[in-house]
C-alpha cells in the first residue's frame, strides 16, 4: 500500500522560480534513509532535444551529460550552469544524416579520461584531450564485431577487473532496424577485455539498453528498452565472462504506471539499491527488486548518476536536467 505521496516542487535553479509540480511518491518506509522527507527535485538545466548519459565528475564538480540529436556533450557547473563542453561528441563524418548521432553514456576510464558511447561513430572511444580542455578527437576502444560493425552503441559499465561491458541497440541508426548500414542481426552486449579483445555476451536482449554491475560485482543488471519485453534482465558473471542463470530483476508493467515508458539508464548505490529510469520517472528499487518508491520527472527519464558521496542524484529526462538532494 502507498503509505505517502510527498508533493515536490521541480525548481529551477537557472531561472530561480517554480516550473511544473511534481512528487516524489514513497511506497516503502525504507525510501526515508535514502532520500530524507525533505528533498525536492530541481531543474537545474534545460531545452534539450533529448538529455542522456550523466556522468558526476567529483574532483572537477561537475556533471556531464549527452544532448544526443545534437552531437553535443553539455557540463554543467554549480558556479556557470551550462556550458557547451564537446562538439561533436558522437559523429565526426563529413556526410550528412539524421537520426540520433551524438554521444551516449559516458565514463571515466582508470586513467581518468572521458570514454564515451558514440551512436554516428558506432564505437566506444575515449576522448584523447585533457577533461580540462577537451577536443572532439577520440581513440577508439571498439568498433565491431568480427568485422562487423555495431549498431550504436548505448551504455557501458567498467568492472573492477578492468573489463568494459557496453550495450548496442540500433537507436542511433538513422532508419534504426531497417536501416541498410546496419551489419548486425542482433543487439548485442559485448565485453572489451584489457587486450582490446571483444568479446559478445549476449545476442538475445531485443533491445539492450541501460547497463549496470550491482556492487559485489557479482550481476550483471540490462535494462530492455522494448515495449513487448520490459524487462531489466539479471546475470551472474563467472570468472570466465560468461554470463549464466538469466533471470528477469523486474518487469516494468508491473511498477502500477499507466505510463508504457520501458526501461532505460540506471545506476547502484554501494548498498545495492537501484536507481532506474522507466514508467512514470526514476523507480528505486533495493537490491531485492523492492520498489520503495519514484521520483516523478516532467519528461521521461533516460539515466541517472550519483554523485561521490551519494547524496545527491542527477536526472536527465527529456529536456531537462534534475538534481534531487538525498540528503544533506
């Protein structure tokens, strides 16, 4: 049973007055030691065509993020708000196209460098410029797959080992599955090993997405981005990179929204709980797949990042940019 429905206001701080009402709705008691009571959901960024990938960049304070359409990486300070940081972000050709081309998720690699999901380029790369004086000049980390090239990839998550796992739907195909570039029969979830080896883990997600390893290191969390299929799907990793026991963590239709809005980008917390975004905005589940509550955003939600100290959860959704203060 929903015990409280606390109303929240999305405020916005670039222009410091109320923009849309919004809520943050507690269905478990539980939700109060993650966010307090008080917390409120502020726009602090917005008129994108479509916000993605927010990565916190702690010793730098600040926050980056995709406006995908728009080839565009955005940063956004405490000090400046939002600055355009890198263009082009995703697509580098010289030939002319539509559909969405820009960058994706986004990373910091061991080395500290900007590694980001290209959706034009169709590769993984890192940015080779300093993140203080960035450059639209990228090194390749992955590019296909026995010769073949991805569709575009989406998402990527770093394991302890070193190993990079990334998603590659074909949202960034201009005519997505019919798109005659495309060389895959599938959307696969691969593995860069430190060789540079690549390795395909899966080929039966319909349409990976978000990706994630809960804290143990143990599972392997993928966010299905299909209406038909809902599903954010759980895996063991074994010690050899297979991925065994598939199992489905949660099904979207089941969060009580009549909004369909499937399963995109979300993020752990170093006590197991999931941040996801899906129907209705951000669902946070603990890490038994216990949704304690969500928080309502006024466009859909495409990803989410936690800052160092977990306090504080960036939202990106739609057009805008949200920050929700957890705790003080």
């Amino acid at each position: 049973m929903r015990f409280l429905l606390l109303a929240s206001l999305f405020f916005c701080v670039s222009c410091n007055q109320s923009t849309t009402t919004g809520m943050i709705e507690r269905t478990d008691p539980a939700l109060d030691s993650i966010i307090s009571p008080n917390a409120r959901v502020e726009i602090i960024s917005s008129g994108y065509t479509w916000s993605e990938g927010p990565l916190w960049i702690e010793n730098k304070k600040m926050l980056l993020f995709s406006d995908v359409p728009a080839n565009t990486v955005f940063k956004w300070t405490e000090a400046k708000g939002t600055e355009v940081y890198l263009k082009p972000s995703g697509y580098t050709g010289t030939i002319a196209r539509g559909g969405e081309t820009g960058s994706n998720g986004l990373a910091l690699d061991k080395n500290g460098r900007l590694v980001l999901c290209q959706h034009g380029n169709r590769q993984v790369a890192w940015m080779d410029a300093d993140l203080d004086n960035p450059k639209p000049v990228f090194k390749t980390i992955a590019d296909n797959y026995q010769s073949k090239k991805f569709n575009s990839p989406n998402d990527l998550v770093w394991l302890s080992n070193g190993d990079l796992y990334f998603t590659d739907p074909p949202y960034g195909l201009e005519k997505n599955m019919a798109d005659p570039l495309k060389q895959m029969k599938f959307q696969g979830v691969y593995c860069v090993k430190a060789s540079g080896e690549v390795k395909l883990l899966l080929d039966s997600i319909t349409r990976p997405n978000g990706i994630a390893i809960t804290p143990d290191q143990k599972t392997l969390v993928i966010a299905n981005s299909d209406t038909a299929k809902p599903y954010w799907y759980a895996y063991d990793i074994t010690q050899h990179d297979s991925l065994i026991n598939p199992r489905i963590f949660f099904d979207s239709r089941q969060a009580g929204e009549k909004d369909r809005r499937a399963p995109d980008g979300f993020k752990f917390d170093r006590n197991g709980n999931m941040f996801a975004s899906g129907p209705g905005g951000i669902l946070i589940f603990d890490k038994n797949a216990k949704i304690l509550g969500k928080i309502k955003t006024p466009g859909d939600a495409s990803n989410c990042a936690l800052s160092q100290d977990e306090k504080t959860l960036f939202i990106t959704a739609n057009k805008y940019v949200l920050r929700v203060k957890m705790r003080e």
